[in-house]
C-alpha cells in the first residue's frame, strides 16, 4: 500500500547528500552545517561568482529605435480607431478568426499604404497581431496571458506592468496608451464575467474564462491609475513529484503527508500570500482516496483534484444592487448536508472557520483548508481570532480546545527571499496543555547559507520528534520507517 518512500543507505556518507538542496535540485556539496568556513571543501556548482554582464554603450541607433517605436505606437492608435470605425463591432464576437485576422491585414494594409508607412515583415506581423488582441483579446495584456513562464500580472497604472516569472518580479516593457485604455481593458474583462468596475465600485475580484484569478481597483481609489493584478491559471498544477523535484519539500516530508492525508487527519496548509497555499493544498489533495466524494469550496475556483468523485462550489459577492452574495460559510453550510467524505476549503479567512472547525469535529476528518499566517502558532492564533470576530462568545480555553481537537497537522509554506517556495515546517496538533495548544515539529527546512548568486542553500530536515500519529499510520497501513524521524546529522 506504502510505496512513497525510500531511504538511502545510512552509511551513504561518501555518497552525495540528497538531502541537501538547493534551488530545487539535490546538490552534492552542501557547505556544513556547523558553518565553518574551512569546511567549505568543493564549493556548491553555483558558487563561483558570475561575470556581471558587462553593459554595452547605448548605441546611437537606441535612439532611432526609441522614436521609431514611438511612431509605430501612434500608428497602432489611429488604426485601432480605423479599426473601430471600418469593422462590423456586432460581428466581432461571433466572427472566424481566420475572417478576423484577414480583415485586419487589409485594413492595415490600405492604412499604410495611404500613409506611406513602409514596416518590415516582422513589424507588419506584430502590428496585426497585436490589433487582433486589442480587438479581440486583452490588448498589451494577451502576450503575457500567452506565456506559459509567467505566473502572474501586475500593473500599476498605464506604463508600469510586471511579471512574475520562476518567483522573481520582472518589470515588462509592456505599456496601455493610457488610462482609459487600460481602463477599456479592465471594462471588457469585468464585463465578460458579468460584473462592473468604475468610480461607484471600483474594486473587483473576478475569475477569467480560463480560470485566472483577477483583481482590479480603478481610480480615484487607485491613486496613479488602475491597479490589476492577475494569478494566471496553471493547466497542470504542480503534483507531488514535481513539488519535490523542485525543492518544495524532501521525498521523507511528502511520505509524510501521503500518510497524514490517507489516514484522514485534518491538515490546514498555512502561508504567506503567493507562497504556494493553493498549490501545495492542490498537490496533497492528490493523496486523497478515488472512491471519496470531495466537496470543494473556494471564493475562485483554483483546485484541481484529480479524483472522481469531486463537487465544486465558488462563493458569490453582492451584485451591485448589493444582492445575491453566497459566502463560503453559506456554501459550506450546504456542503455538510451533502453526505461529502471530505470537504476542502480554498482558504479560511472569516465566519466559515466555525463551520471548518466543526465539520473537522464531527466526521469529515481528512478536511483541507490553507490560512494567511506566517508560522503555526500564528496559524492558530489566526483561528482564534476568526472565531472572535465571527463573534461566537467562547471562553478562549473552550475557543482552544476546539481548535486542538479539530486541526491535527499544520503545513507552513513560504516563498523565501530568493524566490523559491517551500515547504518550511510540518508541525502537529497533539492536545492541550493547560490553556495552551501543544504542538510538535516533525519537518523543518534549515537554511544553512547564502551563495554568492542570492540563491538560498539549505535543506529539509527531521527534528527527531515521532510523529504523534505513527501508531495511526502504522494501523492504515502506512507504516513509515522510523529512520524516517531521524535528523541527518553532519
Ligand atoms: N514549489 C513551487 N515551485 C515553483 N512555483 C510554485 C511552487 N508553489 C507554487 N508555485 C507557483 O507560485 C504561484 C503562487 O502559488 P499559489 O497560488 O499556490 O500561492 P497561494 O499561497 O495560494 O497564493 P494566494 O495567497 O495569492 O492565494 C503559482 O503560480 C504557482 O504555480
Ligand atoms: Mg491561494
């Protein structure tokens, strides 16, 4: 039943240490731990210090380059108009593309021609092509929904849009003409999903058609102009392998919680923003059984399970009249009269912690949510303080004891400062101790170093500690080896 894991040899000393991770990839000469600088015999491969590119002088032509570019955008914006005008806009929605495309080029064609604009090739190809997302897609913004390297949007106002690529903030050279037409963008998205954004509502949370999650905030409440941030959708979430493979988490942590989630144990993924909640909750959903019915709630719908048997809810804000919302508590409400084996929550983070916790109580052990907190105690400390301001008037030892007896694993997920995200600490719930919750670490990431290119080296390593639950495992099935527990020692 138990196939996940596999030790290497105890006495691989001489034998690379997998353990030892960097930048997602098991490197063989991790420094020491004890830090001693001598110790450091054949430097990680990464640590020879790079060249720094050496900045060629501008050439003059940058220049020309800069004015052409200025004159092709104004040649975009008149077409655009051109477009406008020459195209049948009741036809758009319904036209081929093949049709659509074609009129572009002749448009454009004849628009040069009587301008006496000569573009190369390429240039002809790029203007068309960004016509046609202006017309039919997202503008400026379509290259980058496009490129599967990115993962999310951000802009700030016409002439600044970032990106996040492999965890790192990249500015773009990607710029709206203006505010009303980044604004005219924000409009034809919203209004596909059937919402509104302007002065009276100027903030919106929407999900795209292709399942990107989508935030908006417009002047006068965004004070430099529109504010957009997009988390674009991964077709293939990231699964357990590849979780490992990337440096996330080590092969012992994902065993771990393949057992945890097999043998039902309520786990709440806790994280930063953007430090990989989702994903990680997606990938241990994964652990879970095929034949069990899974009801899903989330305010955007992200989750991919990969089961059979799976039912997916997505809260509902106010319309603008301010009716209609269907909170996550409504929808989890429901949920727990719709006989779910488990039921997983896309993030807990008002009213519905209630209901969480006692769904957890009281039969759907093996539920899932993930939590804005920075560690675990912050994590039940957050639950705390959901459950005060729900406004549920319970002694805080009561408050405690519920939480102690409803979570029983907490996974930290962090995006660290060099951009990589990992799993930093697996930690149990295992009772009370007086007023307090008691817990144990079980998996922790120890950082051991910074290399000369800004990338973190560290490693995942066992605190020492059993788990609390191995008896559990142990009778599911699972029986994990004790080796498991045990820190690599240098
Ligand atoms: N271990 C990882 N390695 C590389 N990329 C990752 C990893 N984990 C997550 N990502 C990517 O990072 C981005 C953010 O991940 P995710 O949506 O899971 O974060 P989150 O904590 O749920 O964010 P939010 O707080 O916005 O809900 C996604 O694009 C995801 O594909
Ligand atoms: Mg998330």
């Amino acid at each position: 039943m138990f196939s996940r894991y596999s030790k290497p040899a105890k006495n691989a000393k001489a034998a690379p240490d997998l353990k030892a991770v960097d930048g997602g990839r098991a490197t063989p000469s991790a420094p020491s731990q004890n830090g001693s600088n001598s110790k450091r015999a054949t430097p990680p491969p990464h640590a020879t210090r790079r060249q720094a590119p050496v900045q060629a002088a501008k050439p003059p032509q940058a220049d020309k380059e800069r004015k052409r570019k200025e004159r092709l955008g104004e040649i975009k914006t008149d077409l655009h108009k051109e477009l406008l005008d020459n195209l049948n806009l009741g036809a758009l929605e319904t036209a081929a593309e093949k049709d659509l495309r074609a009129e572009i080029t002749d448009i454009t064609s004849e628009f040069l021609n009587t301008r006496d604009v000569v573009l190369t090739r390429d240039e002809r190809l790029l203007l068309n092509q960004e016509l046609y997302d202006e017309v039919r897609g997202l503008g400026p913004l379509e290259p980058l929904l496009q490129d599967e390297t990115i993962n999310d949007i951000l802009v700030n106002g016409p002439q600044q849009v970032f990106v996040e690529r492999a965890g790192k903030l990249e500015l773009t050279d990607v710029a709206f003409k203006d505010e009303r037409h980044l604004l005219r963008i924000i409009d034809k998205i919203v209004s596909a999903v059937g919402r509104r954004v302007d002065e009276s509502n100027p903030h919106v949370d929407a999900r795209l058609a292709d399942g990107s999650r989508f935030n908006a905030m417009v002047p006068p409440i965004a004070v430099d102009g529109s504010l957009v941030s997009i988390r674009k959708f991964k077709k293939d979430k990231l699964g357990i392998d590849e979780l490992v493979s990337f440096g996330a988490f080590s092969e012992e942590m994902a065993a771990f919680l393949q057992a945890a989630v097999a043998t039902r144990l309520n786990v709440i993924v806790s994280g930063g923003t953007g430090s990989g909640k989702t994903t990680s909750l997606n990938a241990l959903s994964s652990f879970i059984d095929n034949s069990e019915r899974i009801l899903t709630i989330e305010d955007t719908a992200e989750l991919q399970l990969q089961q059979t048997h799976v039912g997916r809810m997505e809260s509902r804000p106010a319309n603008v009249e301010g009716k209609g919302a269907v909170s996550q508590r409504d929808c989890l409400k429901n949920a727990l009269r719709m006989r779910p084996d488990r039921i997983i929550v896309g993030e807990t983070r008002g009213e519905e912690v209630i209901d969480m916790l006692q769904a957890m109580n009281t039969g759907h052990d093996g539920s899932m949510t993930t939590i804005h907190a920075n560690s675990a105690r912050d994590a039940v400390s957050r639950l705390e303080n959901m459950i005060a301001m729900a406004g549920i008037e319970m002694p805080i030892k009561a408050v405690r004891s519920q939480i102690a007896s409803a979570v029983n694993l907490i996974v930290q997920a962090s995006r660290l400062q060099d951009g990589s995200r990992r799993m930093v600490s697996i930690t149990e719930i295992t009772g009370m101790e007086g007023d307090v919750i008691s817990m144990q670490e079980v998996f922790r990431y120890e950082r051991l170093g910074l290399a000369p290119d800004g990338k973190i080296i560290g490693r995942f390593n066992a605190t020492g500690v059993r788990s609390h639950y191995s008896e559990r495992f142990r009778q599911w099935g699972y029986d994990l080896p004790a080796s498991i527990y045990e820190p690599w020692s240098d």
